[in-house]
C-alpha cells in the first residue's frame, strides 16, 4: 500500500510501505475513505519538532473495515468507521472516567495518510455509522477523528452553558470547530478572534455572532466591550502560543473559564492572574470516544456540518502539496483522498 | 472602640482607635459579637508580607448591626449578621456572574479584629440570621465569614460530584471545611492530607473516608493505591506552597480538577501535565455572597458544624496570645471575643 513518510522539514513523500496486518486480537485494519493533514503534523514540517529518522505520518481518517481481530466484538468487515487521533480502551479506569485521551492502554498510529491503517483497540476507538454514508458527509464524519471533537472538548472544558458569553482565541481549524461546539452547545454570544475574511465567513456560518480583528491589549478590550465590560464567561484556547494564552486568560471574565486545546509553547502561566481573577483553565487532549456517540449522530441527522473547514481536497498522492498550502496558509485544512 | 493593630512581625496589638461611623449611605456599623484570626493573617505576623506601617488587621466576623446608612434596605439595626471577607455589592455584572470576591465595587475592611466594623455595600455583603443565633451556633456562623466559603469554593472548582473520589491537600482550617464541603456535596471517597491526629480526628468528623500522613510522591502513590491506580477526579488545594500545588496536580486522575485556594506561592505550574493529563486548575478568593445563603441554612438547620475548626476560643483583648498560638501550631484557628 502507499503511505505518507515524512523525512525532515518540508519533506513529505507517498511511499510503497507493507500491508499493515492483524498483529494483536483486538486490531482492526481499515481501508481509508479519507485522511487529513492536522496542525500538529505542520511542526515536524516546519521543523519546529526534530523529525530523527523517515516517519509515518497522520492521525486522522474515516474508511472502511478490512479486517478484524478475533477478539473484536463492535465492528466488522464493510462497516464505515471514525477512529480517534488516539486509541483507547473504552474500558480502563480513566476511560470509564470519560479521559479517553489518557487510556491507560492507548496510542497513536503509524501514520494515517496512507491507504490502509491498523487500528489498535478497535473496540474502544472506532465507531460505525449506521449504514455507508453518502458521499457529502465523509469531511463531516472524518472532522470528527480531531479536529471536531477537540473544538468541542475546548468548549466543554471552558463550561459554555446555554445563554453564556463565548470566546474563541483561534481561527484555524480547531478554532472554527470551537465556534460550532459552542453554538452546539447553546451559547448566547461567540466571539470569533480572526482576522481572515475566509475563516471569518466559516466562523459566522458556524454561529459566530461576533469577530473581533484585535489581538493582544486591544483584542481583550474589543472583547470586554462586547461583554458588559468584564470578559466572557468561556473563553477556547485553539491556538497555544503564549501569546494567546495569555490573551485567552484575559479574555475570561472573573470566575471565567478557559478550555485549551492548543497544545501549549508557553513559558509561564500568568498564576497571578489566574487565581486572583478566579480564572480557571482546564484541557488537553481531546477524549475522542467519548464524544464521538453524540456528535457522529449529529453529523449523521445533518444537524451540523463541520467538513466545512475542509477547503482544500486532493489526491492522497499529493500529499506533499497538502502540507505545503497549509503551511503557506492557502488551505484553512486539506483534506486527502487515496 | 479596641481594635487590633499589626505594627510588625510577632507585634499585634488591641488599641483604642476611633469608632467606625456611616460614611456612604450603603454601609453599615456592626457591633462584633466573634472575629478570628486567618491563615493569611500570619503572612505579615511572621514577617513574610511587610508591614510598612501600624495596620488594622482582619476580616472575619459575625455581629450584630448597631447602624446602617439610609441607601441600605436588606439588614436593620439588631440584626445578627453573617459577612464575607471581601465586601460584594451583589449587583455588578461581576456578582451577577457569581464571582463576587471579584466584585467591580468591593474591597476590605478597616481591620476586623475589634469591637465595631464599618462594613461597605451592606446589602450586597451580609446576611442575616432569621433571628438571634443561640450561643452554640457562632462558631458556625463565624466560620462562613470565610473558611467554610473558601472550603466550599474549592470544592466546587474541583467539581465535586456525588459518589466522586476526593483529595483535600492541606488539614488547615480550610482544608478541613474542604473535607466537609466535598461530603455535604456528596462526595463518595474523601482523603485528607494530614500528619497531624487532631487535625486528622476533625477531617474524620467532617467526612474523610481515609487519611493520607505522607507528602510528596510518596503521597501521590498513596492517593493513587486508593483510587483505582489513576488518581482523585478532584482535588482541593488548600495550602499554596509549590510542593502543595504540584502535589495536588499530580494526584488528580486524568480528566480531573484541582480547585485551589491556598493563595499560591508558586514559582511555575506544571503546564504540560496539567495539558497532557488534561487536569485543570480553578480557584482563588471565594465569593462568599454566592455560597452564604445556602451554607447559613445549612448550618441554621444543624445540618453542618463547620465552627469545630476553631479549637481555641479567647477574649479579643488576649489576640496577641491568638496569633502566637496559630503561628506556633497550637491552635488550628482561633475565635476572638470582644
């Protein structure tokens, strides 16, 4: 089969690689439908993460079931499935908790760009649709592997509750996925921090009431005037810079909460802040399994759309051209297609 | 009146100061019947927070109203009355938001530790009793003025469930109304930090189910051998050193919540475990407006007896001895009466 390898900064290729196969009972193989580049793949390719030696690449897809484990009970061959960005158990304590991220027997992959990829814990990570989906709502349901349900733990973590006032550090992906969450969840006002008039029209589309072009001193002010002048109640964090970090932390009003999912390069939490100004911060990485049972349904009933921060599909053979317009910011997030 | 003044490290004294009158129309003058001395009182006693110059000292306290200003509609003269330690107007978007120790109009007090105190936007500050508390119940009372609050709020930062497993870092008087307030909200499995067999016989009282002596990561582990190998959901830091805060980081599972409001002395949060373990963080002054109606029913009703962490009880004219007494680990918390 061909799969992505990535071998030093801007150097992606689409190999011949072998077969993955059924190694322990509880694998599945599945065959990709879809995959996707993810912001996290762009630091190996901007060099920002050493890559040591030619590396799989890819954490996201949808396909269809090859093969199962004979210990594997929940999905069969034929079966079209969305997988986590992490495996997991769904039976570990800290799964049963709902911290799917953490499994205690949970992993990663060896690379998803490809054309066939083994699933461990295939129970606890996959979950199928009700019967193949139409050809429209594959970006919707492979949304779901990162980039949604991380928009949506940022929100959850942040503690948007119906009416509240939202904001959202962030326009990428992630962050326009945020702003679907917290309309999802019944929000009364989200401001979207953009200063693209693309992902501006995303962030409206998903329920954005408001967009503040501001960063830094003068996006938090922006925010405090659209909030009876104390900040917002939730404030998502999709970026990870300290940067917005700190503008996310200010951002939240007094009692305010911040979910982040922006895996943080942050040189200090600002703790002063934080605890005088009753300021919480909760998130991580986000526990696939766990929301993946609400929103595939939401996805599946047409009542969200969140493919639409696909705006760029290509061939999985132009892989490299997909790392390459995310990283000089012509695509918002590309989608691949073996 | 006798008020009590800080001129310097381990130098407290009672002197004759000025009555308190009505300055604006919002405040009251209260006749003490308890104050007590605070954890945080002993920053500038043991010299860790200077004290520049003679200050009046503290901010907790029960009493009856002796006068209110024409503005004030919701507490009469006689009343006994319940206030926080921070005043609250209760009706800034901040208070509206229930962060009312972040108030946009609140502040402190002119020294608590005496025998009249004006207290700023009465309405939006204290309570009253349905009617004159029977003796026994001051404590009680007084114990909502802050450390109950604050036991409380960091229970509810740390979102403390029913049936939810607890750590509670710190068997100060806080930490042990952290212990009550995780089993008054139902808590299923609480463990208190402590090497102390009095303080560790009142967390048992309050509703520990277990007690953890060791510190560090020897407490870690322990905390972890009694909660499935993963960790507490929720963590109450009460203490607020760097050892403390990371202790209690360490001993939430993943997807947990520390709530702290030990008023922290950190050098740097540990940000990647808290983002890789996605453990979050919350806390700081308690609003204590937002909690008292429903803490004074409780203990109004006998429902909860949050005044046991007072274990010395002396006239305030012996606040010197008060002091010492905390300082040197002879008392828990110590009651003052005028």
């Amino acid at each position: 089969m061909r799969g992505t390898i990535i071998h030093g900064p801007r150097d992606v290729r689409l190999e011949e690689r072998p077969d993955p196969t059924i190694v322990d009972p509880t694998d599945a193989v599945i065959r990709t439908v879809a995959a996707c580049v993810c912001g996290s793949d762009l630091w190996r390719y901007r060099g920002i993460q050493e890559v040591t030696r030619p590396t799989p690449i890819g954490h996201e897809y949808v396909g269809v079931v090859e093969e199962v484990g004979p210990a594997v009970t929940s999905v069969r061959p034929g079966q079209f499935v969305v997988g986590g960005f992490l495996t997991s158990d769904n039976t570990c304590p800290v799964c049963r908790a709902g911290a799917h991220a953490n499994c205690q027997h949970g992993g990663g992959y060896d690379g998803c760009q490809a054309e066939l990829i083994r699933v461990r814990n295939a129970d606890g990570t996959l979950l199928a649709t009700p019967e193949q989906p139409s050809e429209d709502l594959v970006p919707s349901l492979l949304a779901l592997s990162d980039v949604m349900c991380t928009g949506w733990h940022a929100a959850v973590c942040a503690d948007v509750r119906p009416g509240g006032t939202v904001v959202v550090v962030g326009d990428g992906a992630v962050g326009l996925s945020g702003v679907l969450a917290a309309a999802e969840l019944g929000a009364g006002r989200i401001i979207a921090m953009s200063r693209h008039a693309d992902r501006q029209a995303i962030a409206r589309e998903f329920g954005a009431t408001d967009v503040v072009a501001e960063r830094g001193d003068a996006g938090v002010e922006a925010v405090k005037e659209l909030t009876n002048g104390i900040g917002a109640d939730s404030v998502l964090e999709c970026v990870g810079t300290d940067e917005s970090v700190v503008q996310a932390l200010r951002s939240a009003r007094p009692g305010g909460m911040v979910g982040w999912v922006g895996v943080p390069h942050v040189t200090d939490l600002p703790q002063e802040h934080m605890f005088w100004k009753n300021v919480g911060l909760r998130g991580g990485p986000a526990p696939v399994r766990a929301y993946l049972p609400d929103l595939l349904q939401r996805v599946w009933d047409r009542g969200i759309d969140p493919g639409k921060v696909f705006d760029l599909t290509l061939p999985l053979s132009e892989v490299a051209e997909a790392y390459a317009a995310m990283d000089e910011r012509r695509a918002i997030k590309a989608l691949l297609r073996p």
